[in-house]
C-alpha cells in the first residue's frame, strides 16, 4: 500500500469540496457539442478553459494539441523521482448535443445541484470524470507532503470523441513520443451501482459493415417477373438469416478464431455481482434475453463476440402495397469483438462470407467503417490491482471487477503506445449518459477524487 494518509486525503478534498465543485460548473456551462458546427467555437473554448485549469492545478506542461477536427488537451507533470513510473490518463471534453426541449428539467448548459446531484450536460460523460483528476493529484501531494507526483502524470482529453473520434488514431500515432506510457488511465467509464464499487477490466472492440445488394435496374413488376429473375431484397432476408446459427453463434468461417475464452475465475468474478436478469430486461426495454448458448447474459454483453442487424431495408415501404421486385437492399451490421481479435481478419471474414451467398444476377457493395480495437487487462495485472486498492481505500469497500460491452477510442492508446489500459470511473447507470438531465452523484465524485490521490502512491509502488 502507498504511504499516501486516507485521513488526510480525505479531510484536503472536503475543504476544496466548493470551489472544485464550483469550477466545474463553469466549464459545464461551456456547450462544447463537437456534433453540431455552430457550437465548434465552444468546443475550442472548452480545450482552452481546461488547458488554463490544468495550469492554475499546477501542471507546468498544459497545451491545447491541433486536430483537423476538434482540439484536445495535453497536461504533463513529471514526477521528481527518476524511475517514477509514467501515467497516461484519458478523457474527452466534448459532450452531446442537449436541449431543454429534448425533456430536461432544467438548462442543461446551466448546472443545478439538487439532492446531493449535480445535473449538467458533461457532468458525468465526461467532463466530471476528467475534472476529479485536477482535485485528486492536489490532495495526493497535500497528503504526502511530495512536491510532485509519485508518477510521472500526463493526461490527454480530446475533443472528438462524442463524435466517433475521427482524428484520434492520427493523433496518437503523431504524437507517440510525447504521449509514451507505462499505463493508460481512462476515466470516461463507470461502476455497477451507487453501492457497488467497480473497476472496469476491459472493452469490445467494433467492427461495422454495410452490404447494399443490386438486381433490377429499377423496381419491376413482381407479377410480370417476379419468380424469373433475383430478388434483392429477399437475398438481403437470405444473407442476415445466415448470419447466426441455432445455438445463437456467429456463422461467419474464421469469426472466431482467437477469442479468449473465460476462465473460470472470471466467470465467478461475474458471478459476485449483484445482478437481476428482470430489472436488467427492463432497463433493455425488452421481454426477454437471447444470444449464444452456453453463457449468462453478463458473460455474452462482455466476453463475447457478437453480430448484430442495426438497420434493414428494400423495396417499397409506404402505406398500401405496391408490388414491385426492389432494384436494391441493404443491411447495416455490427460486430463487438472481444480480445485477441483482429478487426482486419474479422473485416475479411465477413467480406468473403457475404461475397460467397450472393447468387448470379446480384450485384453488390460491401463497405466498412473505421474499426475500433478491444482491450482487456488481466485480472493479475499489477497496475489493475493497483486501481483496485486505491479505489478500495477510497469506498472502504471490497471492489469487485466488470468489463463494458461498448467500445471505445482507448484502445487507440492500447495499440499506438503499447501500453495496458486500466479504467477508473464513478459514474452510474442511473446518470443518464447522453439523455436528458445527465447528472453526477455527488459523494461518488468526491470518491473518484480520493481514489485518484490514492492511485498514483500506488501505481509507483506497483510498477517499480
């Protein structure tokens, strides 16, 4: 355990607890939508309010870093101990788009603290996330008396990131040598619960594709041909109907090669949480769970792949009926991956089992998006272990482990720098990621700013 004092860690961030909270209202009220171009002003303006912050925390180095898109935010601190390990934390400052009429209560540009909450646009994705670091490291040298950091402490915060992250990867790669890293800290991230500490081992990566399917050159009369000639649409119905087989797997050749399956110690790491399958289907909207045999329902939305249809379509969709033979079809698909998968093989894989269903007569257009690659960090892992008991000093609780089934920019860093990635992340389901009245729990905040003092103590004993 670090030398870092929980008492006086914790006494330093209650006394700071108002003016903490106070500066970051100010930068919630900065409406820094990177989707929307009428608000790229505010989003700049965003970079340079966090990078004037960062100074006034004590950061010699605060820089607001160029993209073609939006800006980001580097910060570093070196640490005065040589052989300090060195720590990369990220976030990102721009939030989604919100309007009172989308059914908030209040402005969401506008914080309000009400019953212990503080509702905002950014207040807990991500910029809450992000802010409790400038507290934390005050309160970790406070405590320990250090006039630096026990790690040499860099943070990146982008500003692309509610909008894909376009530029993200090009950034990195640019910026390697600056961004070097023993370890990545990404807070944009969250717990299971209010009353369940969490820390977060890994994400999906994502893989989409788009397959458009061509016969007619235009609609044709399905009485006159129909039965004679291709159907587009019906070999669109054809193609998804394929695309998983009875016991709910993934029926591409080659979809799975690499998976890591899960150990038994993960399965009963999953097992410990407090998980209820009815309340789970209610927050899904939905009646009742599906997927690949053989797993719980944590299991299938964390450690396994899966391919999913996000959209279909073809041929005449208005009221009536029009009988026609569609000129075109086109289904949407998306892939999560899980670690040691190869988004490019997986990419591959689809192509050439697409490419093999189509029958004569059909044309075809198979695209895909940019992918993102999966992360996982192993249970063992020091520096894993290291956010564990940081966070545990923090809660005063036993802390139990998650993954997450979305997909982030973080395994960019991963991949570019070479660098196992870690989450540290308060928020909560009920915080209402991009919805209306997103807010921050407000004892949990001030909890991510303990655990954040306590963590580098402790990643600079771990990876010594």
């Amino acid at each position: 355990m670090s030398d870092t004092p929980d008492n006086a860690v914790r006494t330093y961030t209650e006394q700071h607890r108002a003016a903490f909270l106070d500066d970051l209202a100010e930068w919630l009220r900065i409406p820094s939508v990177s989707a929307q171009p009428e608000h790229h002003g505010d989003v700049r303006r965003s970079a340079e309010w966090l990078s004037g912050k960062l100074s006034e925390t004590g950061f010699p180095v605060a820089e607001v870093w160029e993209t073609p898109g939006a800006p980001a935010v580097f910060a570093e601190w070196p640490s005065q101990d040589p052989d300090a390990p060195v720590v990369l934390v990220y976030g990102h400052h721009d939030v989604q788009p919100a309007a009172r009429e989308d059914g908030w209560h209040t402005d969401p540009f506008e914080p309000v603290i009400r019953d212990g909450r503080m509702y905002g646009r950014g207040a807990a994705d991500d910029k809450g996330q992000v802010f409790f670091h400038t507290l934390g490291v005050r309160a970790h040298l406070a405590a320990t008396g250090r006039t630096t950091p026990a790690v040499h402490l860099k943070l990146l915060i982008e500003g692309e990131e509610e909008s894909g992250s376009p530029h993200f990867r090009a950034l990195a790669e640019e910026r390697a040598e600056r961004l070097a890293a023993d370890v990545v800290v990404v807070s944009d991230t969250g717990m299971w619960n209010e009353t369940t500490p969490t820390v977060c081992t890994g994400m999906r990566g994502l893989a989409e594709c788009e397959i458009e399917l061509t016969g007619p050159g235009q609609d044709i009369h399905s009485g006159s041909f129909g039965g004679a000639v291709p159907n587009p649409a019906t070999e669109i119905a054809r193609l998804v109907a394929a695309l998983h087989d009875q016991d709910g797997r993934v029926a591409v050749p080659g979809f799975y090669d690499g998976v890591a399956e899960l150990t038994e110690a993960e399965r009963d790491l999953f097992a410990e949480l407090p998980f209820d399958e009815a309340t789970w289907l209610r927050t899904a909207s939905s009646h009742a769970t599906a997927g690949e045999a053989g797993y719980s329902t944590l299991e299938r939305i964390w450690a396994r792949p899966t391919a999913e249809v996000n959209g279909i379509g073809g041929g005449y969709q208005g009221a009536g009926s029009k009988t026609v033979i569609p000129a075109s079809a086109l289904v949407k698909l998306s892939f999560r991956l899980v670690a040691s998968q190869d988004p490019e093989r997986v990419q591959e894989a689809v192509r050439v089992w697409a490419e093999s269903r189509i029958p004569a007569g059909i044309g075809h257009r198979i695209t895909f998006a940019p992918a993102t690659r999966p992360c996982l960090t192993p249970l063992d892992h020091p520096a894993l272990q290291a956010v564990a008991r940081a966070m545990g000093r923090a809660f005063g609780t036993k802390i139990l482990f998650t993954r997450e089934g979305g997909s982030g920019p973080a395994a960019d860093l991963q991949d570019v720098l070479g660098a196992p990635v870690l989450f540290l992340g308060i928020s909560v389901p009920s915080d209402g990621w991009h919805g209306p009245d997103e807010k921050v729990e407000l004892d949990l905040l001030l909890k991510g700013v303990e655990t954040a003092a306590h963590l580098w103590g402790e990643l600079a004993d771990a990876l010594r």
